[in-house]
C-alpha cells in the first residue's frame, strides 16, 4: 500500500527544477576520451609542465613549518596574508585603495567565484548577455540561477591578405551589441583574455562595453583569469579601471591560470563591497572555507610577484614570454599541415580551421551532434590528438554556426608540442599520399 | 524575533563596510552616485546574510582567548597525513585538475572503506562525489534535490547551515525539537530523544527530506538503532529522502555504536550519507568532503557539483586517498586513526566534563562528536543589563570572553526560531584541544567562582 504522499511524490523527478537542461557537459565527455584515446592532449585547459619553483618551495615551507594549523580553518571570506596581497597587488593595479576585509573575496577556483556572483545577482527572470564564444560554464549556471542568457556573437572578419586570422579580427557589432541590451538586463559577462579565441579586448571595445553598462545600470562579471598571457606586447586592460565600472564590476581571477597550478583551486573576486557582501552570502551557504594550506602558498607566490613585480624575473613577465614561443610553435605546425590558425592574442589556448580536413570525417545529415565534436571525437580516436571543438562554446541554437573549428591548449611542454607537430604531419602526409 | 536581533548584532560589520563604499565612491567619477543602485541581493539569500561563525569567529580571535567555541582541532593532524599531503604537492601532474566528481584514487579508497563499513558494493565512480568539506556536500545534496514547495525536516539543535541553505534551495524548514527526557539521573547525550509521534506528524506529502545529524553537533548524541529505525519507517511510508551528516562517524564513545541509517532495509535508496576528511582526519582546514549514495541521486548532486566548482583541489585529494589506504588497512588494529583518536578525545571529553562539573555546572556528557553543551543558567550571571535584544546564551558567551577570556558558542545558534528560547540557557565547548589548552580552561573554570580583583 502506498500513502497518498508517496504517490504524489513518485509522479514528480526526484531532482530539482533547477537542474533542468543543464546536466550535460562537454568536460565529462571529452577528458574521458582524452583519457582513453590521447597519445598528445592538447584537449583540457591546464599545463603539463609544473608549477614554478618558488611555489614548490613555498609549499614544502609551509608544511615543514611549525605551524601544525595551517591543516585547519581559516578566515571563511579568505585567509588574511592572501586576501591582504591581493588588495595591495590589485590596489596597485587599479590604482585605488583596496580593503582586504571587503574589496576581495577567495572562492574554490575562478568557477566558484563565477557560480557566486551569478547566485547573488541573477534571480528568475534577469537577462545576462554571454558574448560567444564563452567559456562553456557561464551557460548553465545562468540557468541554474533562474536567468535567461542572451547571447551576441563575436564575429570573424576577413583578415588581410596573405596574413593568418588574428583573435582580433573576431569582433563584437556595436549596434548588435546595444540591442541585446534591455530592461532585463541584469549583467553581462566579460571574459578578456577570451577562452577559447584567446581575443584580449582593446580599451576601445571595453569602453563600448562600459557605455552600455553605465547606461543600463547593469553590472559586468568580468572573467580575467588569463590577464597575465597577453602577447605580442598587448596590453590587457581592466574593465573595472574605467568610467563608471568600478562600482558595477566583479573581478574574477585565478592562482590555477596565474601560477600553472590548475589542481590547487584557488580563486578570487575583487570588486566593491556592495557587490561583495552579497557574494559573501552566497559563499557562506554554499562551500563556507576554501583550503588553508593552498591559499597560505598562493599567498607567498604573490608576495614575491609583488617584489618583482615589472622586472624580468617575475613569473607574470617569464610565463607569457614562454607561452609565445610556444603559441607561435604551435601556429607555425597547424599552418604547415593546411589547419587554419586564428592567431591569439593572449590566453593559452588556439582555434584552428579544420575545414581542409574533412574528407577524413565525412558529414552525417541530419546529425544532432556539430560537426566539430564528431570530427574531434575521431582525431582522438584514430590520430591520437585531443583537442575540444569550438561548437562547445556555443549555446544550443547557434552550435552549428562555426562548427569547423577546434581549440588546442599550447600550454604545455615542447616534448609534447613535437609530438602533437609529428602527428600533424604524419596526417598530412597520410592524407595528400594516394 | 532572534533573527532580527541576529542581523542588528552584525551592523557593526555592514557600518564598516559602508564607509570603504562611500570612500571607494569619491575615487570614481561616476555621475549615478546619486542615482539608486539597483543591485541588491537575489530572493535566494534574502535574509541569509548573517552567521554565527563570521560573529564569533572573530570575537574569540584573540590569541589571549582560551578558544573551544569553533569546532576546530589545534592538535596537530597525524604525521603520516601531513607527510603525504607533502609527497603529494611534489608531483607535478597533481598540481593540475583531477577528475571532476572526485579524484580516483580517492573515490577508490573511499569506496573500500565504506564497502567494508556498510557491507555492501559501493562503486567508485557513480555512488560517491567529493565536495569541498561535508558543508559543500550538503550544499549540493540539497541544491540537487531541493526545490521550492518542499519541506525539510530538521532536528533541533541542529549545525546552523542547515536551516539557510534548505531556504535557498526556496524550501522550507521544520523543525523538530530533541526533547529531555527526564528521569532526574544522568545528564547524558543520550537522554534527549525525538517524540515518535511528534515526528510522525511533521512528515506530509510535501516532505522531500530529512537531514539527520548521528554523531550530533552540538549534542553529541549517538542515535541507536531502535531511534534510527523510528525515522527510517517514516522515510519509506512517506517516500522522503534522507540527508545523513556523519562527520563525526569515527568519534563514537565507549558503550556506543554509529549506526549508518543507509545501511537499514529501504534506505540506501533513499539516503546520501555525509562523510568528512576534516573530522575524520582533524584537517578541517583541507576541506574536503564526500557524498555517498546510490547513483541515481548522486548523479543530480554531480550535476550540481560540475555548475559549481567543478573540482575539488588534487593534492589534498591525493595524500587523502593515500591515508586513507594506511588506515584501511589497519582497520582490524586498534592503533587505527578512527579508533584512536576516539580513545584520546574520550579521555579529553571526560576532563573537559570534570572541569565543568568543578565550576558547579552540569554538562551533558557527549556520548560522541567533540562537543559538548552546559546548561549556565545555574551559574546565575546577571546580564540583564546588558543592554542588546540578544538571546541569554549570547550574551552570556560574550560576558565570558571579555571577562573571564574563555570563549564558547551560544546553542541558541542551533535552534529554530521557536525553540530559541528553550535552548538560550546552554552553551557549547569544543574539546578537540591539545592539553595546553585545556589545562588553560582548567585554570579559568577552577578560579570562577573567585570575585574578580
């Protein structure tokens, strides 16, 4: 016999509404093949070469001290010699005076620290805009947060001739861009450097962004985990430092994108303490503490960054200066074998145009699937090489709009980025040879 | 009532951050200053801003305090955990992601365990998520299963999360309160019961879980059995979930047995059990946490875990797993972590007990966990001129830090809003203290009664 309760109970999901639509996720596929199949990952965002020394140094510091309760609770909004660096180095940057009890906040990684502003500030019914291609978690957590994402696409225009494709040539339409404004706008979410285009934004481009901010009254959840790999000279300009943005903007950053060390999540928010103390809210429901032990090396790291910082030997200056070469490498590979690269201008992550390769994955009509994830999933399976397709980074609707792009992460050693240029022209050869 | 008062305690902190805005307002040049921003909190965490912890957390950070409020260990971790974590942070891949919904050789070495505690098959991959602490577990246990409409039964006292996060899962609390069970004899854990039929009658059709606490915080109290078969009965009869929280599943006292409600015929179904490194390991501060169930919950909780965080940090997970395997392996050996560290915590739990029954007090003796509460009411300290429309045990604890530099945390935390009252005249030591400081409390407990100089 069944009560009344159980019967009603058997008729609805066991789950909550708020997980609708969004339990897939790309992560979970494509690692798994990584896993399986991948002799070169150049699949998953994180470095395969270590971390920096003094970081290593700082942690086996850290454990060997005699200080026993750094294993235990610290401060739940971040642990004091960390959230004091970041207010000084960030103060710095942005030219005003940071409190670290309230201007910063650390969270679980940039991902938490993304997942509490949209908790805080997007209820059923907001919009945020999400310029595409985004990085593919900002979709669902709108969604789990109740709000609607209106979605504006960054557009490639031709680049001149005879020259690759530069992330700077995919652009936002201004007037495209104004229209997705409207009264339901809560926020949009900026992320420069951009994953997976790896475009870093210039001051004019923020500053339409900025306009239409101040505007609308809405706020800017600016994304900037990879501010430090910017190359070719660029500059990466902070959203928050110009008229009107300081007091609507949350900044995101990361010690896994800063310091290679991807496994520690650490991350932070720095903004206004308004916006702050709602993010607090949301962090003390949710996870409470972050880990001492990683926070209190994370905080040394920035300590020494703080000393050196602008010369030579500063990590921020070394690890760009690498991942060039590298980006460059890595160009210089695809183009040979006929993959078109669109050059970054920061991040550590690459599209490329694969669209001379299709013969080898022939076109399925009326598949559900884009065609970039299919041709990935068999470049794993038969040639060895991970990488995501760009479609990944596209909402449902537009997933088949530049579905023959591929996204290659270069952040990684030059042992791995031979093999993955061996593999490359092993394929081509296989391919122009009858 | 208690929550206003809660939030008027906490307007020292919002006045303090007023005046960063206001100053951080005269640097930009913005012409909406004067024009009303807009941008408050959502609905979700309405009312949610204040907290016991970030309140006292900060009053008892005096080093001059002698601190047993916070359920925090200043023993040290054992030296294998502390030397693996070390081993860990060496090798260069684990300083980059791991899997998502918990790291292999964690989620193995968590699976072996629990199989051979439950005895039953637990598969790694799809019966187990790592969280950040059991609060992330929690956190995602109820996002994942909660939803507007439902309610949720809690017991009172209850760890204070509980009630704002079923809230802004958009839920609603009931609370049931742990009631005395007066024989007049021994003041023990084990004297507060539930009324059966009390219980009975807070499950309805709208009832989506309960969220049991066995070994309980702040109590101490080890449900047996019999208690646990009363609950799961009602479970099953009305098709609820079970939110099992067992941090403290190691620290059981002698006479005592922490029985898995998960492992009662019709609730494994049914029922995520909480597990956590940080009391399992005394390394609160690694936060790390598990979920155990059968997948087709754990599943929504992954779901939940991917749009949150998406992973929980490598090394900690690593030299976890890898303590986890030294101790799996002695669990047929007394020297076993979660057996002797029970043995030491007793016999602080007994001193602890000692020194307060010297001050006059009577405390209940904890028949598990590392707390325990006292009734002060008996101790009859005036507050009535203390002038703040707080609840007795908060002013109380507040005099006592000042006064006598020895620092605790009000029950009153743990209570629903009906239930404050009762509790308002007990407060809550911790006794995971290495000697040192216990000896410091001995010291303040034994002069007590003398009259301030």
């Amino acid at each position: 016999f069944l009560s009344l309760s159980s019967q009603a109970k058997m008729s609805r999901p066991v789950q909550a509404r708020r997980l609708e639509g969004i339990d897939k996720n790309i992560w979970v596929e494509f690692v798994k093949l990584a896993a399986t199949y991948s002799k070169v990952n150049l699949g998953q965002g994180f470095p395969d070469f270590p971390p920096p020394d003094f970081l290593k140094e700082a942690f086996v510091r850290a454990l060997s001290g005699e200080n026993h309760m750094l294993h235990q609770y610290t401060r739940a909004f971040g642990h004091p010699p960390l959230v004091k660096v970041l207010a000084q180095f960030f103060g710095k940057l942005l030219g005003r005076d940071l409190d670290p009890m309230t201007n910063v906040m650390v969270t679980v990684g940039a991902y938490q620290a993304l997942f509490c502003c949209f908790q805080a500030f997007v209820d059923e019914g907001d919009e945020v805009i999400i310029i595409e291609p985004f990085f593919d978690c900002y979709e669902p957590m709108v969604r789990m947060a109740g709000g609607t994402p209106v979605f504006v696409p960054l557009r490639p225009k031709a680049p001149k001739d005879g020259k690759l494709m530069s992330s700077a040539d995919w652009q936002l339409d201004p007037a495209e861009l104004t229209s997705k404004f409207s009264k339901r706008t809560k926020a949009i979410v900026l992320n420069s450097p951009n994953n997976p285009l790896g475009k870093v934004f210039s001051r004019g481009e923020l500053e339409l962004i900025a306009d239409l901010c101040v505007k609308h009254d809405v706020l800017c959840i600016s994304d900037e985990v990879y501010e430090w790999l910017v190359y070719d000279g660029k500059e990466h300009v902070r959203i928050a430092s110009l008229q009107g943005m300081w007091d609507r903007t949350v900044i995101i950053g990361s010690a896994g994108k800063t310091f290679s060390a991807t496994g520690w999540k650490v991350g932070w928010t720095v903004g206004p303490s308004r916006l702050l103390q709602h993010l607090h809210t949301v962090h003390q429901n949710s996870v409470y503490h972050c880990a001492t032990v990683a926070q209190e090396v994370v905080a040394q790291g920035f300590q020494r960054e703080l000393e050196l910082y602008g010369k030579p030997e500063s990590y921020f200056i070394q690890l760009p200066k690498e991942l060039q070469q590298k980006r460059d490498w890595l160009v210089q590979s695809l183009d040979a074998v006929g993959m078109k690269p669109i050059v970054p201008e920061g991040t550590y992550f690459l599209v490329a145009d694969i669209s001379e390769f299709k013969s080898d994955v022939p076109d399925v009509p009326n598949s559900d699937e884009p065609y970039d994830s299919r041709f990935a999933k068999w470049m794993v399976k038969n040639k060895g090489l991970a990488a995501i397709p760009l479609s990944a980074f596209y909402c449902g609707a537009h997933k088949n709009n530049y579905n023959h792009f591929i996204r290659f992460c270069f952040a990684k050693e030059e042992a791995t980025l031979k093999a993955a240029n061996d593999i490359l022209q092993k394929w081509k050869r296989e391919k122009t040879s009858p | 009532m208690f929550f206003a008062s809660r939030s008027f305690c906490c307007l020292g902190a919002r006045t303090c951050r007023l005046r960063t805005d206001l100053l951080s307002r005269s640097f930009s040049l913005s012409a909406p200053a004067t024009m009303a921003f807009r941008h408050k909190n959502t609905r979700r965490i309405e009312g949610l801003d204040s907290n016991v912890w970030v309140e006292f957390t900060k009053v008892a950070a005096d080093p001059s305090i002698v601190n047993l409020g916070q359920g925090l260990p200043d023993i040290s971790p054992p030296g294998y955990v502390k030397e693996e974590l070390a081993k860990a942070a060496a090798v260069d891949r684990l300083n980059q992601y791991t899997r998502g919904f918990g790291h292999p050789s964690l989620v193995k070495a968590l699976s072996q365990v629990y199989e051979r505690v439950c005895g039953m098959k637990i598969d790694p991959l799809t019966d187990i998520l790592v969280t950040v602490g059991a609060y992330g577990s929690l956190f995602s246990t109820i996002q994942a299963l909660i939803q507007e409409g439902d309610e949720v039964i809690i017991i009172e006292p209850f760890y204070d999360c509980y009630e704002p996060m079923v809230k802004m899962a958009g839920a609603k609390p009931v609370f049931i309160p742990l009631r005395y069970k007066n024989d007049g004899k021994s003041a023990s854990s084990a004297d507060w019961v539930l009324d059966p039929a009390e219980l009975a009658n807070k499950f309805n059709s709208k009832t989506k879980a309960i969220i049991l606490n066995t070994p309980h915080n702040p109590m101490g109290k080890v449900f047996t059995r019999e208690e646990l078969q009363v609950i799961a009965d009602l479970c099953i009869k009305h098709d609820t979930l079970c939110i099992s929280d067992e941090v403290y599943e190691w620290l059981v006292y002698k006479g005592n047995k922490h029985v898995k409600i998960a492992t009662l015929p019709g609730m494994w179904e049914r029922t995520i059990t909480i597990g956590s490194a940080g009391k399992t390991y005394s390394v609160t501060g690694w936060k790390l946490g598990w979920s155990i169930g059968p997948q087709n919950l754990i599943k929504h909780l992954q779901v939940v875990h991917q749009n949150t965080l998406y992973t929980c940090p490598t090394p900690l997970q690593e030299a976890l797993a890898q303590a986890f395997w030294i101790d799996y392996k002695r669990m047929d050996d007394p020297d076993c972590y979660f057996y002797s560290l029970s043995r030491e915590l007793e016999s602080k739990r007994d001193r602890m007990a000692r020194l307060l029954q010297g001050a006059g007090l009577k405390p209940i003796i904890p028949d598990g966990g590392y707390f325990l509460i006292v009734d002060v009411s008996t101790l009859n300290v005036d507050l009535s001129d203390v002038d703040e429309k707080q609840p007795y045990d908060y002013k109380f604890v507040k005099w006592m830090i000042r006064s006598k530099k020895l620092s605790a945390i009000p029950l009153s935390a743990f209570c629903g809003p009906e239930t404050k009252r009762q509790f308002e005249k007990y407060i809550r030591f911790c006794f995971i203290k290495q000697d040192s400081t216990l000896d410091a409390a001995e010291v303040i407990l034994k002069n007590w009664s003398k009259q301030p100089a």
